[in-house]
C-alpha cells in the first residue's frame, strides 16, 4: 500500500512496545497514549522509518493512564509523548499531564495533547504550567504536520537532554576531579580518568591511558606505555606504545603526545593532557559520537581540570614517595613497613608472618673508623644483599639508621635461612668487611596487632641479641616483653629518684699493695628507692645511659666527688685521688668538656686530685676527636684512666697513642688468678704493656691475699677490691682512713 503523505495509515495488532526495536541503539522513545488503537496505528505508521535528527522512532503504546504509568515507569529516556486528552474521563490526559510533571517529576519528555475536538483544547495556563510543547486536534495532525511536531518536540527533547548532559558533565567533572584527587595511585587515577570520560562521552569506558614510563626517565627517546585500560583494552596494561598492533590507537596515542593536541575522529578520540615535567599524557577512547562543539568545551574543561588533578597525583606520589622510601638504600622506610605489619594483621593471616629487624653490630664504630661514606655504602650493599636473597618472599625495608625490617612467612624468616647471607665479605671502597648481624624476630601472633609494636617488640628481641655478644639472634617472648616493661617502669623510677636525690656516693678505697698508703677512691653510684630497695647500679646504670639521665647523673657524681676530693685536701689527707665513672654517653655530649671544666671552676679543687675512667668503648670512637677531648681534660689538670681494660674490642696497642695515666685491669682477668687454678696471663700482660708505655697499672676486684701477691710479683702495686674495703660513705671512708692509718703506719 502506498502512503498519501497527508493520509493516516492503519494496520491491526499493535503490543504496547514495538517488536521490531531498530537493530541500533539510536532510536527515540516516542510513547503514543490513546485509547483509540487507529490512532496509535496511524501515528506509527507515519512516523515509521523516519529519520529524526539521525535516529529512528521507537514506539511505546498505551491505551489508558494506566498503561501509559507503567511505562513511564520503565522507561526512564521517553522523548515525546503523544497524548490523547479524552480517554477514561474527560481531562484524563491532563490529569496524567500533571502526574508526568509534578509527580513523577519528568521534566524532559516533550508532550504532544492531541484532541478529537478543537472544543477539548487545554486551557492556555495548564500548557504553561505543564510544559505542553504542543497541542493539535487529530484531524489537524496530518502525516507531514504531525512529522514536524514531532521532530521540534525531539529536538527539543534533545536539546534539552544536552543541556542536561552538559550539567551533568560539569557536575562530573567538577566530582571526577574530586574523586581523582582521592585517588592516590597513578593506576588508580589513570583508570579513573578514562572511567570519567566515558560518563561525559555517554559511551561505555572502552579505552587507553598512555603516559610516560617512569622506568627510564631520564633516557633521551620518551618511552610510552600504557598505564590504564578499560573495557576490552583491558590486555594492554603495562604494554609499551609502540608495542600496539593497532595502528589507530598506536599511531593516535603517538600524534597526540608528539603534537600535543586532541585528536577528534569518527569512531574515537584522543585527548591530551599536558602536565608539567614531561609527565604529560594522553587518553584514547572509543567513542562513535563525535563530540558536537558544546561536547568539546566540556571535554576541554575536563581535561585541564584533570591535568590539574594529575599534577596532584604526581605531587602526592612523589609525597609519598618521600614519606614512605628509603632514597640511600631505595627500599621502603619504617613508615611503609609499619604500614605493612598493618595490612598483614587485618588481611586476618598475620599469624604465619614474622618480622624480623636486622642490625649491624658497632655500626657507630665502624663509621667512626671508616667514615659516614663508607657507613653509606655499607648499608646500600647490605640492602641490595637483604633484597637479592629474599625480596621476593618477604618485605624489605629500612627501619632506623642501621637497622633492617623484614616482614615475611615465619618459614621464610628463621635465622638460620637469613644467617648464610652476611657470611660473604661486603666488598666496600675496595675492602673487605665481614659484617657482624644481631636479629630480633617477632612472630606477629606474639604482639599486639600493630605496627609499632611489632617494631618495638622486635627492637627488644635485637637489644637482647646484642647483648649476648656479636651475630646473635633473639626470639621476642611475652617473657621479654615483660622485662623490656620492668625496665621502663624501673628508668621512670629512677628519674624520680635522681631527682628527688635518692640517689647516693659511695667510695671504695685504692691503695699501694706495696706500700700500704691509700692512693685514692672510686666514686660509685647507689640507689635506695623510696621502698628501701637497693638497685645494683649494673640495672641502673644501663638504663641511664640508653635514657640519657646518665649525664645529669654523672655531673652530679662528679660534685659529690669533687666535694670529697677537697674535704680529704682539707683535712689533711694529701695525694687522695678520687675517681669518677665516665659513661661513653656523657662523653660523647659536645659540652661534657665544658661541664667538667665548670665543676672544677665552681669549687676551685686541686685538679690533680680528680681521676676520670672512661672505658674501652670510649677509647672506640673517632680517635682523633678522642685524643683530642683526653688531651684537653689532662690540660685540666685531670688525670685518666682507662677501665675495665681488656674487656673491649680495641687492640692493646691502641693505648700507645692515647694521653691515658692509668690503666684499670678489669676484675673478670683477676678473678682468675686463684691458687688452685692460677690464670694471670692477662693481667701479666696489661701490666707489661703499661710499664712499656710509662702508665701506671691497676687492679680492681682484688679479694684475696693470694691475688694481691700475684699481682705485687707481676709489678702490679695499685689494687682496689673487698680485700681492703669496699664501697663506703664519704663519712665512713673519713673513719676507715684512720683506722687504716693506724694500723698501717709508713
Ligand atoms: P666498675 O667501674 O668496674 O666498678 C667496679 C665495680 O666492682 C663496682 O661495682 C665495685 O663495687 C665492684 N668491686 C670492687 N671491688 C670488688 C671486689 O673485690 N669484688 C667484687 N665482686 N666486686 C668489687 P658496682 O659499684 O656495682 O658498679 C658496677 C658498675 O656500675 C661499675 O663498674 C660502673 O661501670 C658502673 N658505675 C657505678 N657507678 C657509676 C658512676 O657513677 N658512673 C658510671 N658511669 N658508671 C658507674
Ligand atoms: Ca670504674
Ligand atoms: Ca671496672
């Protein structure tokens, strides 16, 4: 049948939606309400096969309010609909009118009222107020009239729907930038990007972010690869630019980023985003609708705001980049790996993991020896070494300045796994160096579920190892942890106590085996808590030193010594030296010089009436800065003395360059020596060194006769021990003195 173009067309059977839906998706919903089932006929047959504005119609018929509702309800993207004013009542159609706009709030759907009669118009204020884009009696609706109806509603509709889509646009742009700030990682942004611009585009996310690899920046040719994809690019993550066998995406991408403009085709475009430091980008996205120009200006906003963004990604990447690596040793720092220990406890598995924290033993000491460069390069190889072995199974980082983390499966992490790997020399600055290791393991069932605690726990395992000597391992225990508690408890005890001045003097006499005159005292810290408690100073002493409160300590042992010194002067006892403990931590303090030099001006004693003992470890550090600090305490007036020698690391010979007056045997070489099995090769051996190098040489911890006779045969006369008194008040010692006199008269 052939069609008068101003004829209405009818045919039978029609179901509320058309079967025959055009194959593509381009199509406009057009929804005819009418209770007439010609009229609906009619409609779709003269619109059929129509093109408006480049789509099809797609018909949707209702014969009631009802029906017309449901599908409403189904169809959210109806662009016209053709409405019968006279159906169950009177004003139906305006009734549903009112429902479309005011109750189901649609806003965009054009309305077409048609009416049998010209008496039926709507009143002029409900076309207003309804947003009626038309209203036409049926026989006035002939094929071309009601074409063109149409066609102005949908290009209203479509208008609108623009106007729409670019507020929403902007909306989306303005909330992708937000949410591309959120996002942190540069794939996660990357794919967000792309994400973003399909909802602008109305297309679904089919593309490919391409940018700069970070892995070679600095070669001269940019490498391109892709950092994100979606939809069914999917598989060209990480793939290099010119590695894509699509030439439109390859050669796109390629024109884009060497010319760094947009590229807008048929079937995709490409957008540029330029970012500062060469870290610019660009995206390729499948897209068959061609951006029309307002499109564009959106698409340009859009890409501007996200290079913004990207410039943020960037900024915070390289923060955190800072914030949690390790430049030196380009391994995470303990930011990252107390992140890590986190994440391992919430993934719910961190009962099979361990963290183990490595340690160079005397890294302090080799620094000084060998200087900070060398220390540098010590820890860059152990890092590489650390990662080359077990990179792979277990997390590696950097936790303080000589310490190592390694977070890992407990079988992964067992000592005797880790152990072969420091066996090999470290070859640095042309030296080989093997490298002494003490470890703290922690298995993460045994701590409190975070981070620093593990850490903690696992520093306190390490300082146990340490103690028991060099390339050693501990296990954290709660058995320690209870300890490592006891001792902070203890060291915040002590800090009340010192202040409080619970803490006392005593001295224990030095004298001349030989002569049997009294040479001198030590000066020795005691500590009676408020309980009445002794404390050895062997538990005190350490925990002041790792605090720091050993240097007010020491100060203060200093005046009290001072004090003595003078009083003894003053009440005629001449030529008693008295002796005073230095911890390396006091002298290690840059003013322990000018403090000392103070004590003497504030009471103006007799400076040769004052011994300092610093011990081996002291002797340890940077020789020259050593020499240096004993040369200036001696120009004091003050003499030296080296203590517990022997126990240290240092080779004897060490001494010969030091300004040292005395040389302190350590009490473990004259414990030895005993009748039944007489071992004093040691102490011979301190002694003949100390005579070969003009120092004077004495014995501590000397309990019996046999011992002090040793001693006096090997040439040893100075000796200090239970044997002739132990450690004593100021006012005891003044006592003891006399009675010492008495019966030892010279
Ligand atoms: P030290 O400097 O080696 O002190 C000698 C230690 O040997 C003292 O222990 C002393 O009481 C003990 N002693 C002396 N003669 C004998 C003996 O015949 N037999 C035995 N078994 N022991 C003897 P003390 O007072 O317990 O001090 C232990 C350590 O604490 C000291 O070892 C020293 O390293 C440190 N210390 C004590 N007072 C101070 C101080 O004022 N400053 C610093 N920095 N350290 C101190
Ligand atoms: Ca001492
Ligand atoms: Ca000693």
């Amino acid at each position: 049948m052939t069609l008068a173009n101003d004829e209405f067309v009818f045919s039978d059977e029609l179901p509320l939606i058309d079967d025959d839906c055009p194959e593509q998706l381009d199509f406009w919903k057009i929804l005819i309400v009418d209770d007439d089932q010609d009229v609906h006929l009619a409609t779709k047959h003269a619109l059929q096969n129509t093109d408006l504005i480049g789509k099809v119609p797609l018909f949707l018929n209702a014969y009631s309010t009802a029906d017309c509702l449901k599908l409403l309800s189904e169809h959210s993207d109806i662009a016209v609909i053709l409405l019968d004013v006279v159906m169950e009542a009177e004003d139906s159609g305006l009734q549903l009118v009112g429902i479309i706009r005011n109750q189901l709030n649609l806003k965009f759907p054009r309305i077409i009222l048609r009416t049998g009669q010209p008496g039926y118009a709507p009143e002029l204020d409900a076309v207003r107020d309804y947003d009626i884009n038309d209203y036409k009696t049926k026989t006035e609706l002939t094929r071309n009239k009601l074409f063109i109806t149409v066609l102005s509603a949908i290009r209203s509709y479509d208008q609108l729907n623009r106007m729409e889509s670019s507020r929403v646009g902007l909306e989306q742009i303005v909330h992708g930038s937000r949410e591309l700030i959120a996002e942190t990682g540069l794939q996660h942004f990357a794919s967000g990007v792309i994400r973003q611009l399909a909802a602008i585009l109305g297309v679904n996310p089919e593309g490919l972010l391409c940018a700069q690899s970070t892995l070679n920046e600095s070669s001269a040719a940019p490498d391109y690869v892709i950092i994100a994809a979606a939809g069914r690019f999917q598989s060209l993550i990480q793939r290099r630019l010119n590695e894509i066998d699509d030439s439109i995406i390859r050669d796109g991408l390629a024109h884009c980023l060497t010319h760094h403009e947009h590229l807008f085709a048929k079937e995709y475009l490409v957008l540029y985003f330029p970012i500062r430091d060469n870290k610019h980008f660009a995206v390729f996205v499948k897209s068959n609708k061609s951006p029309n120009h307002l499109n564009q200006e959106l698409l340009k906003v859009f890409c501007s705001n996200v290079s913004v963004c990207a410039e943020n990604i960037h900024l915070i990447a390289r923060l955190k980049d800072f914030a949690y690596f390790d430049r030196l040793v380009n391994l995470p720092n303990r930011t990252a790996f107390i992140e890590a220990i986190n994440d391992c406890f919430k993934s719910g598995e961190a009962d099979e993991y361990c963290v183990m924290q490595i340690d160079i033993d005397q890294f302090a000491e080799i620094n000084n020896a060998f200087g900070y460069n060398y220390g540098d390069r010590l820890l860059e190889a152990l890092a590489y070494r650390l990662h080359d072995n077990f990179g792979k199974q277990c997390l590696i980082a950097r936790i303080s300045g000589d310490a190592f983390g390694m977070l890992g499966k407990t079988i992964d992490l067992q000592t005797h796994l880790i152990r072969p790997c420091f066996e090999k020399n470290f070859r640095i600055e042309d030296m080989n160096h093997v490298v002494p290791i003490s470890t703290g393991i922690v298995n993460l069932r045994d701590s409190n579920p975070d981070g620093q605690s593990v850490l903690k726990n696992a520093s306190i395992a390490r300082k146990l190892a340490k103690e028991s000597g060099l390339n050693s391992d501990a296990y954290y225990t709660n058995d320690i942890g209870f300890k490592a508690k006891e001792r902070t408890h203890l060291l915040h005890k002590l800090l009340i106590d010192f202040e409080q001045g619970l803490l006392f003097p005593l001295f224990q006499p030095q004298i001349n085996m030989y002569t049997k005159r009294v040479i001198g005292c030590e000066a020795l810290m005691r500590w009676r808590t408020k309980e009445g408690e002794f404390i050895s100073p062997d538990r005190f002493i350490p925990l002041a030193e790792k605090s720091g409160l050993i240097v007010p300590m020491g100060l203060w042992i200093l005046r009290e010594s001072i004090k003595l010194a003078q009083q003894l002067e003053a009440e005629g006892w001449e030529d008693i030296t008295v002796s005073i403990n230095v911890s390396v931590v006091q002298f290690r303090m840059p003013n322990f010089l000018a403090s000392v030099r103070q004590c003497l001006e504030e009471s103006a004693v007799n400076p040769r009436l004052i011994e300092l003992e610093i011990t081996e470890s002291v002797a340890m550090m940077d020789q020259s800065l050593v020499e240096h600090t004993l040369r200036e305490i001696r120009a004091l007036g003050i003499s030296i003395a080296i203590d517990d020698f022997g126990t240290g690391f240092s080779c004897l010979s060490y001494l010969e360059g030091l300004p040292v007056d005395r040389v302190k045997i350590d009490r473990s070489f004259i414990m030895t020596i005993s009748n039944d099995n007489d071992e004093a090769r040691i102490a011979d051996l301190v002694i003949r060194l100390s005579k070969s190098l003009d120092i004077r040489v004495i014995a501590e911890g000397v309990e019996n006769e046999f011992q002090a006779n040793r001693l006096l045969s090997l040439g040893c006369q100075e000796a200090q021990g239970y044997l002739y008194a132990k450690p004593m008040t100021a006012t005891d010692l003044k006592s003891w003195l006399q009675t010492w006199v008495h019966s030892h008269p010279s």
